[in-house]
RNA sequence: GGUGGGGUUCCCGAGUGGUCAAAGGGAUCAGACUGUAAAUCUGACGGCUCAGCCUUCGGAGGUUCAAAUCCUCCCCCCACCA
C-alpha cells in the first residue's frame, strides 16, 4: 500500500491535486514533501497533531520531510480561516517560537542525516524587491481568481475586511513552494483544508514559473464528535510542550475522547495497524474505555516518550482504578495489559514550606487557589461548598477547614477538584 | 471627509434614572446518573479576608439623594456615500 493510499485509509486526506500523478510520485522513496508551520505560537498544539503526523507517516515510508517554518509569512498574517485581522509579529517573538518548534518537531521527525529539514521562509523572503517580485511572481496572479478564493472570500464578506498585507499572503506562500521545488527539489505540500487555496496557488506558481507538475494534498479539520475543533478544550489548547500541558494531562485529554471519536482519532494519532485500528468500531461500554486508554497511552509515547506515557499511565490507574486490557485489543499497542503498580509520580506537586502548616495551618480553600485547582480563593470555596473538593480522599464539608502537619500523609497531601483534576501538595525539605 | 448605526459582565444578547452584580441563551465549573464518554436533570457562574464588603456596563468629566440608563467632550467599530 502506497503512502498516499495509508494515509486515506487513516483519514489524513480531504483533497490532493492530479492524483495519479501523485502517487506516481511517491512511488519512488526519498522525495521531498513540506508543510508549513506559522510560528505564531511557542509552542505547538494538538490542533497542529494532524500535519505532523502526516509528516512521520511520509518519513516512514521512506520520503523526506521539511518543515517550514513560517519566519517571513509569520510576519504577514495568513487571513485563512482568521474572521479577524491578525496580530503582527515581531521578530524576537518569531525567533523564540520557531525554537520551541523545532524540539517539538524532533520528537515526532528524525531530523539527523537530511532525512527531514527544518527550514526558515524568512530565509528567502526577507530579502525580496518590492518590483522584481511583482514582474516575476505578481504577474502569475489574477486578483479575479484570488478574490474567489474561500480563504479571501469570507474575509471580503466580513465586516471587518482584510488589508492588503494580508491580501498578499497567498503570494508569499506560493512562493514559497516554487523556492522549495527549485532548492530542495520539494514538489509536494501538504496543509490543512483552510490551506487548499493557498497550495494551488503554488502548484500552480511553479507551472508557471518552471513549467515542472507539483502536487498539494490536504488535510480535513478534524472535529470532535462534539463539534469542537480539535485540541481545543475550554482551557485553550492542548499543547505538546510538556511545561505548558503536562504529560499527565496530555494522557487525560485523550482518555477523555468521545466514544464516537475513539477509531477514528487511533487511525489518525497513532500508528497502531488499520486493521486493529478497525476492529474498535464494534466495542462499546468498558472495552471501548480501555481502548480509550490505548490511544492515550500510544498518543502520550508518541509527544513525550514511551517512559511519561508509562507515568501518565499509572497515575491514572492510581486513580481511576486499574483497567484490564485485553490482549486482543489493539495488540500492537505496548500498553501495560495487566494491573501493575502504580504511582502518583506523574501528578502535578506543589512543594511548600512546612513552616505553614505549624500553629494554626492554612485554610483548605487556599490550597486549592494556591494549586491552581480553583482560580481564586471565591472559586475554591465555591467549589467546596458544592461538595467538589476532596483531601486525601475524603470529600471536604468546610471552605476554611485549617490542614496541618498532620494532615499530609508521607509528607503529601493530594488535593482533589471535581471528579479529574488532582494536585499534589509537598513538604519542603 | 460626509451621513447614519453602534460599543453591556468569557461569548451572544436584554436592559433607557432607583426594585441592577445587571434578563435570556451559549460556554464553563460542581453535583446526580454513568464507563475518567455522550445525553439528561440540579446547582454555581464579577472579586474578596464571604451571612458582610469592594469593583463593573468604551474613556474622562458633569447633573441627581440615586446613572448601564440623562448631559458634555474624547476614543474605537460598522454601514452607506466620497
């Protein structure tokens, strides 16, 4: 089965340019292939999950990858799915994200030996005239034809309209694909759907500059069943840097998936074989709860190492309760099957100073606000008066109830919000 | 630049002098039910040192015992016209 046939089957692709042409293409190994990447953030979210595991599934079928990032573009705005005008950057900011990029792409890319680049489109974009890049790229453009285009489209419509900054934005990217075809010889970009106007604009840019085929493939949005983008949760985005969205709660996000959700997120954010893959559409009940499990544990290894999956793993079964696995589920997954030791280990902690718990102690409520369980000190009371708050297990009946020494248990106390939310609280020294 | 319409608590959106921390919906949080899911029901939902106090309705002043509501100036947004 051919790379582009793999990553149907897995849900990867909503459209793709001339399609024989492209698996004809792809049928010869080490050919290049990019995505791009907006440095607009620090760190990537599991919104972006998608393209790059589009990008690991091209590199372990043997083609070569690169990630671009967008240092020049970033600069710009990518009006794409934006209602609203976007934030300009500026350069520090851009530099300091596209660092935090490049650790969390080799997490999932093998970056060593050329077999996958990270590149810079400020490289080259920076450094352009105003009038030779009107003569030799602005000329292949009909401001007809891009006015029609759906990312354009709904801008137009909006009230809130789109400046002429942006307006180029399909230009430079464009050209960023007949820059990759003639230096990397990258006939291949891939995207989100939002980005389909923009790829044919550079396939059709190095047609007409180079007289040579590209190709574009893009991505569906993913949805959750509960029409939510995906990775967007109420708390903002899930993220893959582990300061900002810790490996436990990475873990969560993915058990929390809706049952509707379970096989098609497998196919998509694990490597797990299509056919196991598959055979979770018949489950239900607890069987499709442990395979819930399963895609946590296999989407944890995949950003953080098998060894926080482990963790993740663990501390869930600490408490939530030990799941059996059966064998045959998923039975490529490495997940631990039966029901080993746990270990709290992966639980976020809070050291404090023992001093203030001496005397009189401190108002439970506090601690929850201190943890960051509750928002406020309001919030954690209230959060107490509706019977949400637990120590150590056991549901607690009073806002300002005082915890001392004695209260922590092997120098821990572990404070619990609601049904999920855990947090650790340890003596110093 | 002209004319008209707007800016309300996370979002949408009521509210035209006191009864307004401000209707209703959404989102969120908690509880019940479950499978750490969904749906449903219940409660909470500006802040706090929480039976009380403090701060909000684009901004700054003013009128009034009392203003989100009235007046003045300013800022911003939108539509149409230029």
């Amino acid at each position: 089965m051919s790379v582009i046939e793999s990553l149907r089957d897995r849900g990867f692709v909503d459209n793709t340019t001339h399609e024989e042409e492209l698996a004809a293409y792809l049928s010869t190994p080490g050919r290049r292939c990019y995505i791009g990447f907006d440095p607009t953030g620090s760190s990537l979210h599991v919104g972006h999950l998608v393209t790059v595991m589009a990008l690991c599934h091209m590199q372990r079928a043997g083609h070569c990858p690169i990630a671009l990032v967008g240092g020049g573009t970033g600069m710009i705005g990518d009006p794409s799915g934006k209602t609203e005008m976007r934030q300009m950057l500026t350069p520090e900011i851009i530099d300091e994200n596209k660092a935090g990029l490049r650790s969390q792409l080799s997490r999932f890319l093998d970056f060593s030996d050329e077999k996958a680049f990270l590149l810079d489109n400020a490289d080259w974009l920076t450094g352009l005239e105003y009038i030779p890049f009107l003569r030799e790229v602005g000329r292949h453009f009909s401001v007809n034809r891009m006015v029609k285009a759906e990312s354009y489209r709904a801008r137009l419509d909006s009230d809130e309209g789109l400046s002429f900054i942006e307006f180029n934005y399909m230009l430079l990217q464009a050209y960023d694909f007949y820059e990759l075809s003639r230096s990397h010889n990258c006939y291949l970009q891939m995207g989100g759907s939002d980005q389909w106007g923009n790829i044919v604009a550079g396939v059709d840019l190095v047609r007409r500059k180079g007289g040579e085929t590209a190709f574009g493939v893009t991505f569906p949005l993913i949805m959750t069943a509960s029409g939510i983008k995906m990775g967007k949760t109420h708390k903002g985005a899930v993220w893959l840097d582990p300061e900002r969205t810790s490996p436990y709660d990475y873990y969560q996000f993915w058990v929390n998936t809706d049952d509707a959700d379970v096989e098609r997120f497998l196919a998509l954010f694990t490597f797990l074989p299509m056919a196991e893959v598959k055979a979770v559409a018949g489950l239900s009940g607890a069987e499709l709860n442990a395979a819930k499990a399963v895609l946590a544990f296999e989407a944890t290894a995949l950003c953080h190492g098998h060894e926080a999956a482990l963790e993740a793993y663990k501390s869930a079964a600490a408490m939530f309760g030990v799941k059996k696995i059966a064998e045959s589920l998923l039975p490529s997954s490495t997940i631990p099957r039966g029901g080993d030791a746990s270990a709290l280990d992966s639980v976020p902690c809070l050291e404090v100073e023992t001093e203030l718990f001496q005397g009189e102690g401190v108002p439970v409520f506090k601690l929850f606000a201190l943890a960051g369980l509750a928002a406020s000190g309001g919030a954690a009371r209230k959060l107490i008066r509706q019977g949400g708050a637990y120590i150590n297990g056991e549901r607690l009946d009073k806002e300002d109830r005082l915890v001392v020494e004695a209260d922590f248990e092997g120098g821990e106390i572990l404070l619990r919000a609601g049904k999920k939310r855990y947090h650790r609280i340890a003596l110093k020294g």
